[in-house]
C-alpha cells in the first residue's frame, strides 16, 4: 500500500469530501419545514391543488431517498473488478502520470488509527474501514478507500485529477453552494420588482425544480469525470482487464445516487415555493 506522508490537518474537511458511496439524499440540505401553506391569496379550488402538488412532492422526495438507499446498498454488494494489488498498480500510475500531491490509503479496523490521528479523522474514517465510504479530501491531499473494497480509490483520485484541473476544480467548487439553490432561488424570487403584478408566475417560480435540479448539475458532471478518469486509468494500466464492465457497473451506481440527489434538490426548490405561497 502507499506509505502515509505527514499532512496538514485542516479543519475545512469537510467542505471537500466526495463520498460516492453513502446516501446522497440524506443530510446534503434540509428540506424547508412543513408548516407554513399560505394560501390566503388562493381561491379554494386553488389551495387544494396546492395541497395536492405539496402532497406528492412529499411521496416524489421519499421515494428518492428509498432509491438513493437501493443504489448504496446495490454498491456496497457490489464485487471488485480485479485484485488489490491491480487497483494499486492503476493507482500508482494515476497518482504518478498526473503528478499528484496526495497521500493515497486502504483503510481497515487494524489501521484506521493512524489515519485518525495523522489527519484528524473521526467517525468519518470509520466509515471507510467499515467499507461504508470512501472519499478524497482536497484540503487534507488524502485519498481514501476501504482496504475490502480498494477499486473505489480510482474514482477518489479521479477527484483528485479534476482538483488540479481548471474547468473540473470550478465544479468541484459549486459542490458546497448548491444545496443552498432552494434558498437562494427564494430570495431571487424576492428580489424581482412587481412580482406577479399581472397574476403570472415568474420565471423562477415556473422553473424552482429544473433550477434546483442544475444547482446540482455540475456535481454530478464532476462525478462522471472522476469516474470516467478511474475507468479509463484501469483500462490502460490492466490493459483492458475482463473486470472493467464490473468496475463501470459500481460506478454507474454511485453516479445514479448523485443524479437521485440531483432530482431531490429540484423537489426541495419546488416545495420551498410551495410552502411559501407562491405556487
Ligand atoms: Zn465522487
């Protein structure tokens, strides 16, 4: 395995984790409160459309969420493409054709200690040795994956690849912001002069879940590159081993987590109109 090089801890981890492998729906950004339908301005007809649409939104974003756990459980029965010591040989050649500065690890029970206490880790790496997540912190240049599940490394430093490059780091970048877009999209909304004068739904109040939706786009967009680079990396190094559709399969999965997380933001942008009396 790689050694482990002495790192800077940083406190801002957690803003830079990519994590392929739990529920993305769960806890990326909180749905807006259930408690306020403001229907005043609405005939009745009216607000019980409204109630009908907030109602199936609700079925919409819970049957995501059961998705987004299928998907993570489908993965985390998912087989391994080839050997460990094939997805180091890949990994060795990522992390060297493309110069990267990052401490790679395989972490298990018996040395996740170390991991903890050379970065300043907690339940985040017991996960990983778990083999419940892997993930690449940009700010801490470390790149990890179970030991029991080693090919998800490739698509962690395919991270790290698209970190160093200039169009991939700026998706990289909107990750944090966009599950403020339900929020944002409100305030936007607030901000457009004679709103709805002539009994109208604006532009953002037509479009909340598309917009909410393409708040998330370019994560998803940044995940198919991490992939597509681990993917093409084992193709290469492995000379097109028999195992790479098995590979292509495990990440298809995780990338289908992300679009189900995707789809979950423009809901929540949806229902935060709705429960701001603006449907
Ligand atoms: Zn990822």
């Amino acid at each position: 395995m790689f050694p482990i090089s002495s790192q800077q801890i940083n406190q801002n981890f957690y803003t830079n984790t990519y994590s392929p492998y739990t529920p993305q729906y769960s806890g990326v950004y909180g749905l807006p409160s259930y408690t306020v339908v403001d229907d005043s301005q609405n005939s009745p007809e009216q607000a019980v459309k409204t109630l009908g649409l907030a109602a199936l939104l609700q079925v919409i974003s819970s049957g995501l969420e059961k998705g987004s756990e299928f998907l993570s459980n489908k993965i985390s029965a998912g087989k391994e493409f080839t050997t460990g010591e094939n997805v180091v040989k890949v990994a060795r050649d990522m992390v060297g054709k493309n110069n990267l500065d990052v401490t790679v690890g395989f972490v298990d029970e018996a040395n996740k200690n170390l991991f903890s206490s050379r970065f300043g880790l907690g339940k985040e790496i017991d996960a990983v040795a778990k083999g419940e997540n892997a993930f690449f912190a940009n700010k801490l240049k470390l790149a990890v994956a179970p030991k029991s599940k080693p090919s998800l490394i490739l698509h962690e430093l395919g991270h790290a690849i698209n970190a160093k490059k200039g169009f991939t780091r700026l998706l990289q970048g909107t990750r944090r912001y966009a599950g403020y877009a339900p929020m944002a999209l409100l305030l936007a909304n607030g901000l457009i002069p004679n709103n709805r004068q002539n009994g109208k739904k604006n532009f953002i109040e037509r479009n909340a879940g598309i917009l909410g939706f393409c708040a998330f786009l370019p994560t998803i967009i940044e995940e198919a590159i991490a992939s597509g680079r681990g993917i093409k990396a084992a193709k290469k190094v492995l000379n097109n081993p028999a195992g790479l559709k098995i590979l292509k399969k495990n990440y298809a999965l995780a990338l289908g987590t992300y679009i189900l997380a995707g789809i979950g933001l423009g809901v929540a942008a949806k229902q935060s109109f709705i429960y701001n009396g603006k449907e």
